[in-house]
C-alpha cells in the first residue's frame, strides 16, 4: 500500500444514495491492490464548510479550497489533486471499474 496516493469519497450518509456509493467503496476495496479510500460525511455538520450549492471547485491546492457538490471522489497522489470525479453514478462507475 502506498500512503502518497489515496481516494477520498464525499456522500450524505444520511442520503437514499448512500447504501450503493457504501456498496461500490467496498467492491473497490475488494479489488486487487486498491488504494486507501477515506470517506467524508457530507451530513455531518463539521463538513458543511466543504459543502457547495453553486459550483464545486474541481482544482483545490489546499483543503481550505474544497467545495464540494453532492457525490464526489477526489484521487491523490503526493498531496496533490491528481483526479476529480462528480456524480454519484460517475463515482460508483469509477470506484466498479
């Protein structure tokens, strides 16, 4: 396992959708040499600074930057945002691949 790159997925764990992004983060686990996946509760309200309505910032250089909209995986690598991906079908599509 390499701790320089990992995933970290954003849901409302309160939401409908929250049973099958939880569904596809195990099947990814599961796969062969997976990354390390941390999941952030977008519900929970020490995360609702991240939380967006308007635009979702798809480059942050630092946490501080995040804004996140709805479903989100984010990959990094060495720190840095190495992939963005938006969508709860879009996670679930690349964390089943």
């Amino acid at each position: 396992m390499n701790a320089s790159r990992y995933l970290v997925v954003y849901y409302d764990k309160s939401s409908d959708d929250a049973d099958e992004v939880m569904s596809a983060i195990y099947t990814y686990e599961a796969s062969p040499e997976p990354l390390t996946v941390y999941t952030v509760d977008l519900s929970n309200a020490l995360n609702k600074g991240v939380v967006t309505e308007d635009n979702s910032n798809k480059k942050p250089s630092k946490a501080s930057e995040l804004a996140i909209k709805g479903v989100t995986l984010i990959r990094f690598r060495d720190g840095e945002v190495r992939e963005y991906i938006e969508g709860k079908d879009s996670v679930i599509d690349y964390l089943k691949k």
